[in-house]
C-alpha cells in the first residue's frame, strides 16, 4: 500500500505538467509586432503628413507670388512707380518710366534741378483706373507740400505693351502731361536769372514771359545783374498739368551804379544833340522846322539855357523808363549868306523847348544806353 502512494501522486502530477506545456505551446503561437515594424508605420505617417505640410506652403507661396505679380501688372501699379519716383525727387527716373523727351530747354527736368525744389509731391490716392482693350486711364489725386498745400488731379494714360508668365498685361506709360513754371522776367536779356539753381534762358522771350516744363513744386528764382541792377528774390510754383501754380516774377530795379550809369548816358544824350550843327538834329528831341531855302549856313550852334529834369522809373517792356518832370530850353543861332555877298543870321524865334522821354535798354559795366522815344516835331 506504502508502495501505491508515490504511484498516485506522480499520475496527479503528469496531467498538470501536461496543461502547462500546452498553454505555453498557445502562447508561442500568437505573434506581436516587432519593434521594426513599429518604427517603419511612424516613418510613412510622418513622410504623409510632411508632404501635405509642404504642399499646404507651396500654394500658399504660389497664391502670393500670383497676387503680387497681379498687382504688379496693374496699370495703377505704373502710376504709382511714377509718383513714387517724383515724390524721391528722381524726376529723372519719371520721365524715363513714361518716355518723356527731355531737350534743351528741359532745363529744370533733372535730378540736379529738382533737388533745389520744396514743396514737391508728398502723397497720392488713385481715385479711379478705366481699362479698354489695349489701353487704360488711371486718374490720382496728387497732394503737393504736405498739408495745406496744392492738391490736383493727374492723369496716366497707358497702352500695353505685352504680357508677362503668359497671362499677365505688362502696362507701359505714355509721356505724363507736366505742368509748367512761368518766369516773367523784366530786366535787360544779359540778367542771368536762375530757377531752381539752374540758368533760365530768356533773352528774346516773347512778352518777357519764359514757360519750362516742371515737375511739382516750388522753385526759388532769382536775378543777377552784375551790380547794376537787381531784383528780389522770389519762388514760383509749378503744380500739375490740369492745376494754375503761380509764376515766378523777377523786375529789376537800378542800383546806385546803375542809377549813375543811366543818367550818365541821358546826359551824354542831351550833350551830343546840343553838339550838333544840324538844325534837326537825329535822334534828339528838339529842332527848327523853318529852314531857310536859298542861304548857306554857318556857325551854327545849339545853347541850352535850360537844363531839363527827369526822373529814370521803372522797367518796362523796352527799357527802365525816363521822363522829363520839367522840359528844357535851348536856342540856335548861326550865319548865313546867299551866294552873291549878302549876309545875315539865321536864328531860332525865342527858346525852343527840350523835353526828354526814353528809356534805358541796358545798364553793363561799360555803360547804359539812352533812347529817346519822342517824335521829332
């Protein structure tokens, strides 16, 4: 019986080994993923979503650079190139953006002219842009001189000229219609007058009036004489082509040289007349009218017995105007014979009156120059 016991609990003790071999042999059936496999599913996540994070940027980037070459290519877009240009003071750039030609008498469309101007263009608003096939009107309101200064209407005319990345109108100025500063100048054509820093032609200008093609501003003018006469100085303003600035007005007035120069060539005016022998003399202002027929003349003299007074005024058109405020006197004697022995003299009845009016066209440093403008009577 002893020997029966060991026998049973070996027998008990098989089945359970039995047991646990078959769960461990299940366990092992059933596979996990493995750490490769784990890491190869995250590599392709990531790879997905950082293309869509890529693709996401490239078309945004892609929707700006549309937008910006859109807004580029607008013909307002021109119009504001060229402002900005004028408002920098790079007029040179303006003209070149519309084509403007420049010439000889362009003198104040330079950069160099330009930057003696104030109160030039300080901001804009484009109020409205028309396009009709191949051309556009874009219309700004200009402000000049900040505020409180000139504001006016300019207008760009465009015509296109192609296209860019195939669908894009590329838009082309054409010349800007400039406004104008007007110089009116009254002085002698040797004055250098200067607008700006920069010499005005103006010698011959019709009605003493120069208009330059300018760019908005204020130009500073100013008039040289070369000490014998001079002006103030003043400013013009040039605004816009469809706006009226105001013009730069130059009148010289004598100095005390000048004033000594005049008078001196009055004088040697009334001087020479008297010296002459004839009894109308050319270009004076006195004479006999009752020249005796059938007489030989000599000796013949002109006296003053009167000097006449005059003041020298203001310029005008011709010249720094002189007229007498009290008129002069002068008597002419002479001889005369009729051929056959018989002699005599021929005088003037009394005093014959000397009035002075002229003017005087140029003062230099070598002198003025006096015209009389009375009518020989």
């Amino acid at each position: 019986m002893s020997d029966d016991v060991p026998t049973q609990a070996d027998d008990q003790a098989s089945p359970g080994a039995g047991e646990q071999t078959a769960r461990g042999q299940s366990h092992e059936a059933s596979p996990s993923p493995s750490p490769g496999g784990r890491r190869g599913w995250s590599r392709r996540r990531t790879l997905l979503v950082g293309g869509a994070v890529v693709l996401f940027a490239l078309g945004v980037v892609a929707a700006v650079v549309v937008g910006r070459t859109a807004a580029t290519h607008r013909p307002e877009a021109a119009a504001v190139a060229y402002l900005e240009a004028v408002q920098q003071g790079d007029v040179e750039r303006a003209t070149a953006l519309d084509g403007t030609e420049v010439g000889d008498d362009d003198v104040l469309l330079t950069n160099d002219a330009y930057a003696g101007v104030t109160d030039g263009v300080t901001g804009w608003d484009v109020s409205g842009s028309r396009v009709d096939g191949d051309s556009a009107v874009v219309v700004a309101v200009v402000q000049q001189g900040g505020e409180g200064g000139a504001v006016y209407d300019q207008q760009f005319a465009l015509e296109k000229e192609g296209t860019d990345l195939l669908f894009f109108d590329r838009w082309a100025l054409t010349p800007v219609e400039l406004g104008t500063l007007t110089v009116q100048v009254g002085a002698p054509d040797a004055a250098v007058v200067t607008a700006a820093g920069v010499e005005v032609p103006h010698a011959g200008a019709e009605g003493d009036t120069v208009e330059l093609r300018a760019f908005p501003g204020s130009y500073p003018a100013t008039l040289d004489g070369a000490g014998a006469y001079e002006a103030d100085d003043v400013v013009g303003i040039a605004t816009g082509a469809s706006s009226t600035g105001s013009p730069a007005t130059l009148v010289a007035t004598l100095t005390d040289t000048g004033q000594a120069a005049a008078r001196a060539a009055v004088d040697g005016w009334l001087s020479a007349c008297l010296a002459s022998t004839d009894l109308a003399p050319d270009g004076c202002s006195f004479q006999i009218i009752n020249e005796p027929t059938g007489y030989t003349l000599s000796d013949q003299k002109w006296t003053l017995e009167a000097a006449p007074v005059y003041e020298i005024g203001d310029w005008t058109s011709e010249g720094w105007q002189v007229d007498a405020t009290t008129e002069g006197s002068a008597t002419f004697t002479s001889s005369l014979s009729d051929g056959a022995g018989g002699t005599g003299t021929f005088n003037s009845v009394g005093a014959v009156r000397v009035p002075i009016q002229g003017v005087i066209p140029d003062v230099t440093a070598e002198g003025a120059t006096f015209t009389s403008t009375l009518l020989q009577y």
